[in-house]
C-alpha cells in the first residue's frame, strides 16, 4: 500500500519541524546554558518525532475506514498524547534524577510546540476536505 499525501507530507513536515527544533535546542543548551544541559536531551525530540509518526499512522487508517470518527481520533490522540508525556516525565524524574528541572521544562515545551504545529497541519488538513466537498 502507498503512503498517501497527508501522511507524506506529514511526515517530511514532522521531520524539518523536529530537526530545527532539536538543533535549536541543542544550540541553546551547549552555547548559552551548558550547565544545565542533560544527556537525556536528545531523546525528546525522538520522543515527540516517534508519537508524530504513530500519530499519522493512526490518522489514515481512520481517515479511510472510519471518517466520520476523525473528531473523535483527534479528541483520544490528544489525551493519550497527554498521558503517555506524563508517564514520560514521571519515569525521568524517579529513575534518571538528574536535572529534572531542567527535563520537564524542555519536554513541556517541545509539547506544547509540538501539540500547536500538529493541531495547525491538521486543521489545514480539514480546511483542505471542506473546500473539497464543497466544490
């Protein structure tokens, strides 16, 4: 089976997205504030650029067999999303104990990034369907 064009643009979207905010990032900690980077830094972006592709995979095996549920997608993705980053965050602070601080405050904003760059490429996304069915 083919990818289709939201997913592929999805994910070339997600990729450029997760790149330049983890070199950001990453420039950010090493150049102005290298005490406070942590070795785990790394693996949030994987994290937020893993749950995107999850994301996307769900998305069109909705978005084909059961269109009508694609608000109710949204609404559960969000909350799973939600959940599996407190249970993240949670594992971090009681098993690694280093600069949690700094963990959660890095992790929360790539969330909150994440969750607005996402919400935007899918609204588009919805936009793009009602002029379709409109014409």
């Amino acid at each position: 089976m083919g990818m289709g064009t939201t997913k592929r643009s999805f994910i070339v979207f997600l990729t450029l997205f997760i790149a330049v905010c983890g070199a950001v990032g990453a420039v950010i900690f090493r150049v102005f504030l290298p005490e406070r980077y942590f070795e785990a830094y790394p693996l949030i972006p994987v994290f937020f650029y893993l749950m995107g592709l999850f994301s996307i995979s769900v998305f069109e095996v909705f978005r084909r067999k059961h269109p009508q549920k694609l608000t109710l997608f949204y609404m559960a993705e969000k909350v799973v999303k939600l959940l599996l980053s407190i249970v993240v965050i949670l594992l971090y602070c009681v098993v690694v104990k280093n600069h949690e601080k700094e963990f959660i405050l890095t992790f929360v904003g790539f969330y909150f990034l994440y969750l607005i760059v996402e919400t935007g490429f899918f609204f588009k996304f919805e936009l793009n369907q009602k002029n379709k069915l409109s014409k």
